[in-house]
C-alpha cells in the first residue's frame, strides 16, 4: 500500500514530456488570448517593431515618402515603424511577402496605381488585391508629368502634337517598363490625341531620364517628383501636368486642360494596406495614427519638399479608390491591346 503511495508521487523532476507539452500549450493559449485582445482594442504599441514594406529599392518616392511617415507615427503608436524595401517583380514580391504575413497589424504595405495596373497585365498574381489585403488610408498624391528632350525642341503642348501628327510613327516615348504605369500613361496619351507615338521601354526612371536627355527618346509620362529636378537643370522640358491644378513646386508648368487637352487627368497616389484577417480594430487605430501624421505640419513641409501633397482618407474611401483603379487601368490596357505577361 504504501509501496503504491510512493510510485503515485511526482516531484519537479518527475514530470514527464507530456506535462512539459501541456504547460507550453496553455501558455501559447494565454499568449495568444492577449495578442488577441490587444488586436481587438486597436493596440499597436506592444508585439514588436511595425514593418513597412516598400517594394521598390530604396531612394525613390515611395521609399522617401515611407520614410518620412513612419519616423512620425512610430512615436504616436509608441513602437518603432521600420521600412524595409522588397523590390521586384513590379511590386509583386513585396506585395506577395505582405499577404503572407500575420494579420496582427504589425505589417504594412506601401501601395500605388502600379498594384492596380498589375490585376490586367500580369497574367497570374499570386495573390488577390482586393481580397487579400485591407486598404487602410492614402498617404499622398502627386501629378504625373510629361516632359520631352530638349533635343526635340518643343516647349507647348500645341506644338509637340503638331510635329506628332506631322510625323505618324516618327516620335517615341520612354517608360519605366512594359505594362507599368508610364507605359500605361502614354497608350492613353496616343488615344486621346490621336497620335502615334512608338513606345520604348526602360527599366525604371533612371534609365528613361537618361534617355531622355540624350534625345534618345522624345517624350516621357511620370511623377513630378522624379522629374524636377531635371527640369529644374533645364536637362528636361516639362510641357504639362496631367491633373486638374498646377502642381505648386513648378506653377509654371499648365495643366493638360490648359494645354489644350481638357479631361486628360493622371493623379498618382501612395496608400497603405495590411494583410486580410487584420482586426477592424487595428485597421482603425493605424488610419487615425497615419491621418494624424499627415495632418503634422512638419511632415507636410517634408513632403512638399519631395514634390507630393499629403492625402489621408478612411478605409472605406481607399478601398473605394483602389477598386476604380483596378478597373479604370483594365480597360486602358484592354483598348490598348496590351499583352498580359
């Protein structure tokens, strides 16, 4: 009997792997109850630092806008907002890495037209846009510009056509790459005008603008933030801006209405998205800390530094904007002819 008694008792080092298993899964179960909760009542500050994503190299606006945001709102959510650029595949490698990740607000993506562009010319994303990640709020906006070689030796829209339909299928335009946004920008620029303009890609900006200022092209559609400061040198004309008022860091330059070309309207936005599952409540909490960011006057000033005005709006109306891209860039690309790859 008391033989019995003896082998029933357990001290410290007599239990076994299956209680050792037990007590790591209840805790994992406490752990998770509060990650849980936490998401639930919108709180960010606690789960590790935030990660950014932008998923294009470093230096270029989205990464310089990214930038300036997180270093703001990290001391309004109380955690540290780290940036970390995932380029390739034209935005779909960082977008993919985001929709991947857990949906406890600790992750976000920097999206623009070009994730919109991509739903028509990509023949397999491995991902849905608007399935699988939750638009949160726009960031900013800016104009996108187009500007000629000074080599071409025209400074108004009026005179860049009349040598265009002098000369059908004698004039090029560059862009950052086949079926991107710039690209998509001058198809609808050669349909609105009747012209016949030859395209020629590049890969990205650097490459367009060097062609650009060799002559090796005539005529190239991007963001003013990337272009003016070639205009500003004078390597580059900027012959108008594709939205409905001058832009203020160059309110020399017309708009296309004022050009001549009424309706022609190409704004480009930066926006932020989270991972589908992300709690409501934590979609809230990171809208209200990014909107405040933006309403900051110094990250203002910052931002107009880099040639784009801030731009905040609820969840609801970034959805809204990002489904209207998606279909808008389908039917230029669809009226285009352009191929899928």
């Amino acid at each position: 009997m008391q033989r019995a008694i003896a082998r029933g008792r357990r001290g410290p080092r007599d239990i076994g792997l299956g209680s050792i298993a037990s007590w790591v899964a209840i805790a994992c179960l406490c752990l998770a109850s509060v990650t849980l909760a936490r998401a639930q009542d919108g709180s960010l500050a606690a789960g590790g630092p935030i990660r950014f994503v932008v998923p294009y190299p470093p230096g270029g606006v989205n990464d310089i806008v990214a930038r300036i945001v997180a270093t703001d709102v990290a001391a309004r959510l109380g955690t540290p907002v780290v940036v970390e650029n995932k380029p390739g595949g034209g935005t779909i490698i960082g977008t993919q890495f985001v929709v991947a990740a857990p949906p406890d607000g600790h992750t976000w993506l920097m999206i623009n037209p070009s994730s919109a562009i991509n739903v028509s010319t990509q023949k397999s994303l491995p991902y849905d846009l608007l399935r699988d990640l939750v638009p949160v709020t726009t960031v900013a906006t800016y104009p996108t510009v187009l500007v000629a070689s000074p080599s071409l030796n025209v400074t108004t829209l009026a005179e860049l056509l009349a040598r265009a339909k002098a000369q059908p299928g004698k004039l090029n335009y560059a862009s950052g790459g086949y079926g991107g946004s710039t690209h998509l920008a001058g198809e609808l620029f050669k349909k609105a005008t009747g012209t016949d303009f030859v395209h020629v890609p590049y890969k990205g900006s650097a490459s367009t603008i060097q062609a650009l200022v060799t002559g090796e092209v005539a005529i190239a559609f991007g963001d003013f933030a990337t272009y003016l400061p070639q205009v500003e040198a004078g390597k580059l004309r900027a012959i108008a801006v594709a939205s409905k008022e001058r832009f203020p860091a160059a309110p020399d330059v017309p708009t296309m209405a004022q050009a001549g070309l009424p309706g022609f309207e190409i704004d480009v936005w930066l926006g932020i998205a989270v991972p589908k599952g992300t709690p409501d409540a934590l979609v809230r909490a990171i809208n209200t800390a990014v909107r405040a960011t933006l309403a900051n006057p110094g990250v203002r000033d910052q931002l107009a530094k880099q040639a784009v005005r801030p731009a905040g709006s609820t969840p609801e109306q970034f959805r809204a904007t990002v489904s209207a891209e998606v279909q808008q860039w389908a039917k230029v690309v669809r009226e285009s002819g352009i191929q899928p790859e």
